[in-house]
C-alpha cells in the first residue's frame, strides 16, 4: 500500500503535465477501441450469418433479378428444405439521410428462416395476412416514432413511386448483435405494382433464400442448385450466408485494413507522448535518484519507483478512456443509427485497451528506468544546487 501512494504522489506532484498526459492516452484509448469496434462490427454480419443458409443470385451480379419461377424447381433440389425470396427495395423516408434497409419478401417463408427476428405472434400474422402491411424493426420504429397501425410512405428509387404501407408489427433482435433496423413488406405487393406499371420487371426475384435440411449439404446443395439452371438466361451463383456476407465485406477490405493501421498509430504516437513526458520527469529528479542511491536504495528500487509511475500514468489513461468508450459508443450508435445499427464494444476490444495502455506504460518507461537507475552518484550530486 505504502509502494502504490509513493507512485501516485510521485505521478502527480507535477499535476498539470500528468493531467495533459493521462487525457492524451484516454483519447488514444477511446479512439483505439471505437476503431477496433469499428472493425469488428464490420465483419458482425459475416459471424451472424447461420450455416444452415443459403443465398442464390444471379451469376452476373446482385444487380441482375432472377425469374420467379426458379423458386419451385429449387424445392426440387435435394437437401432443400425450404425456400424464400425477394428484393432489395431502396425506398427512401422523406429524404436521403434518413436511409435504413428495407426489402420486399415473401413473408412467412423469410420469417421461418430468420428466428432471429422476435415479433408477436398476433402481430406476425397480421403483417401476413396484409398484403399492404409492413414489418419494421424496433430501432427504426424509436428513431421516427412510429408505432403498430401507423401508415408509412416510402419514395422509390430502383422502383419508382410513391409506395404506402401499414406498419404491422415490430420487431426485435434475439441478440443485441441483430440487425433491428430494417422494415419488409410484402413482394406480391411490389410485383402486382410491378405488373400495372413496368411489366418487364414484374415476377423477378432478386435473391432466393434456401433453408437446408442438414447444414453440413451446404457443398452439395450449392452446386446442385447451380447445375439445374446452367446454360439458362439467367444463371445462378449459390453460396452459404457466410460467404454471400463477406462478398460485401471483401468490396472494403482495403478500408478495414487501413482503419486498423490508424488504430495502431494512434497508439504508437501516444507512446512517444507518454515516453516524452517520463523522460522530462527522470532528467528532472536525477538529483533524487542520486540521493536516495546515497541513502541505501538499491537499483532495482530505483527502477521500480520510476517504471511504476510510467505505469500509473498509462494505466490511469486507459481506464478512463475504457470507461468513456462506452458512453462514446451509445452517441454514435443513437447519432448515427443509419450506418451503425449496432454499435457494442465487445469484452475482447476492452481487454485489447489494456493491454495498448500497458504497452505504453511499458515501452514510455523503459529509458527513464534505465536511466535512472544507472545513474552514478557523483554525477547526479553534482546537479544539486
């Protein structure tokens, strides 16, 4: 206890330039951490994804529909254990910023295969049984303030139009990692408005979802799936939720690898802060080091004062960055819902902050230690005064 008050006093006897460096490492840590989580998130879809589906696309790209008459010769398919489909809508709120996801389906299909999405039973079965209906998800619904029985109008842009719905019920996650931002309709909704307006796009789906029967097929079924429509107009590419998910995430990989090169610097940066500001302290009291060598302290104690304060300043910055992660990440996640539907700091980035806080306590004291404690006491007598 005596050893831990002698480095907290020896820390803060300059108060200022310990306050300055504690904030600098607090900041590097929030930053550290909100880009890790950053990061992790990233590939959140990629590690939700069940290994029990499918998704089915056209061959050329995700921009290519399919016909709607694919989905009764996939239930051909051997393994295949049940099947859904629909497009991606792109509608927009009012306006662009306030853009979420929002998808056409085939309702009680798609809901079968994502348990995920927890929605009452009563309201499950009216968003079925109305074609007009709608299914929104409970961060969506806070974020406008809207409710069950509540008309919504969206403004298309792969689908022109003014398009009505009535929200149905709402949904949330299983998990705190699921995506409950999201709203679906119906796709005969969208296909019959398809077929009055622009019927060359009617009856096209632009994905199929496949349930199958045992997930350890996902091999086989793919490529059965895709030698049934070989050599057709519109050939298909199948491939697990997994690998479909991380398609998206491999288009930005660049980006990520760079976010975590930043993440890295900021640290190595605050490391040379943090080695400064010891380094100013051990020049500062070579005249005490020297005193106490003369008053019987050895050189391990010497060193341990000194590499122990490089310690409590660091370790002092990265608990209070860790503790302002937490608060930092709830703002983005309220602000900026759109792009960050979850936005949680996991155990691992927390321990990830430590261990970076500890390395720069580590790396920042290693010259004043040596320096300070391979003092000799001549030399360092000669400075008092």
């Amino acid at each position: 206890m005596f050893i831990i008050k002698l480095l907290i006093r020896n820390a803060f006897r300059h108060k200022l330039r310990t306050t300055l460096t504690i904030i600098g490492v607090a900041v590097a840590i929030i930053a550290f951490g909100l880009l890790r989580t950053l990061v992790d998130l990233w590939y959140a879809g990629v590690e939700a994804s069940s290994t029990s589906r499918l998704v089915t696309r056209n061959s050329i790209s995700l921009v290519f529909s399919l016909p709607i008459s694919y989905k009764d010769r996939i239930r051909q398919v051997p393994g295949v254990r049940s099947v859904s489909w629909g497009n991606w809508f792109g509608g927009i709120y009012k306006e662009e910023k306030n853009f979420f996801p929002n998808f056409a389906i085939e309702p009680a299909s798609y809901l079968d295969m994502y348990p995920e999405y927890l929605v009452s039973p009563e309201e499950r079965s009216a968003f079925v049984h109305d074609r007009k209906g709608c299914l929104v998800g409970l961060k969506t619904a806070e974020r406008f303030g809207w409710k069950v029985g509540d008309q919504v109008t969206l403004r298309g842009t792969i689908f022109p139009g003014q398009w009505e719905f009535v929200i149905r019920g709402i949904y949330r996650g299983a998990q705190k990692n699921t995506d409950a931002t999201q709203l679906f309709f119906h796709w005969e909704y969208l296909n019959e408005t398809m077929k009055r307006t622009i019927p060359r796009r009617a009856d096209q789906a632009g994905f199929y979802l496949i349930s199958l029967a045992k997930p350890e097929q996902a091999a086989e079924v793919s490529l059965a799936v895709d030698a049934t429509f070989r050599n057709s107009l519109a050939e298909t590419l199948t491939e697990t939720e997994k690998a479909f998910q991380m398609s998206f995430v491999s288009m930005t990989e660049a980006i990520m690898v760079a976010i975590q090169i930043v993440s890295y610097v900021v640290i190595v940066i605050i490391m040379v802060v943090a080695a400064n500001t010891m380094a100013m302290t051990a020049r500062e009291r070579i005249a005490e080091y020297a005193t106490l060598k003369t008053l019987g302290f050895r050189t391990i104690h010497i060193a341990g004062v000194v590499f122990g304060e490089s310690m409590v300043i660091s370790l002092a910055g990265g608990a209070v960055g860790v503790l302002l992660t937490f608060p930092a990440a709830r703002l983005i996640e309220t602000q900026l819902s759109q792009f960050f539907p979850v936005f949680t700091v996991a155990p691992l980035t927390i321990y990830l902050d430590f261990t970076a806080a500890a390395v720069v306590g580590l790396v920042a004291g290693i010259f004043p230690t040596w320096r300070g404690a391979s003092i000799n006491i001549a030399d360092g007598l000669r400075r008092i005064g």
